[in-house]
C-alpha cells in the first residue's frame, strides 16, 4: 500500500514531462561508422521543488479528521480494486 502523503510525488512524476536534459558528446568524423546503431539508457534523478512545497502544504494543512477520512477511503479503495492488497 502506498501512503497517502507519497501518493501525489508518485503520481506528478509521469504526469508532466521533465525540462530537456543537455547530453554533450563528441562526434569523430574519421572514424568509420559502427555497422550497427546503438543506445544507451541513462538514469536521471529529476526533483521539482516548486510541485514538491505545494503538495508538502497540503499535506501538512491537512486536519486529522480530513486525514482519517482520506485513509479511510485509501483503504476501501485498496480492498475493492485489489482483493490481493498488502495492509
């Protein structure tokens, strides 16, 4: 199960697309090409601290009868979308 306050970070991270990345690399022109194209992944550790401070003030705002209720629901969600829902 997921906890409500990580929900939104969970979330906002496939919701909006990260800012262009710069990779520089050197292209040699006398090299002879190689006989077959290739990839590579490259991990990046993005943070967007402006999404990050208003979600934070939400949660923190939060009354407890409202995170009751928000865990409460969490909770039905959890056993009626996925019977198989670890608590």
């Amino acid at each position: 199960m997921i906890p409500f306050n990580l929900l939104p970070e969970l979330a906002n991270r496939y919701l909006a697309s990260p800012n262009p990345v710069v990779i520089y690399y050197t292209v040699n022109p006398t090299a002879p090409p190689p006989e077959r194209p290739a990839a590579w992944d490259i991990e990046l550790k993005l943070e967007d601290i402006a999404l990050k401070s208003k979600m934070q003030s939400v949660t923190l705002n939060s009354s407890r009868d409202t995170i009751r209720e928000l865990t409460k629901l969490d909770d039905e969600v959890c056993s009626g979308a996925m019977p198989s829902c670890i608590l």
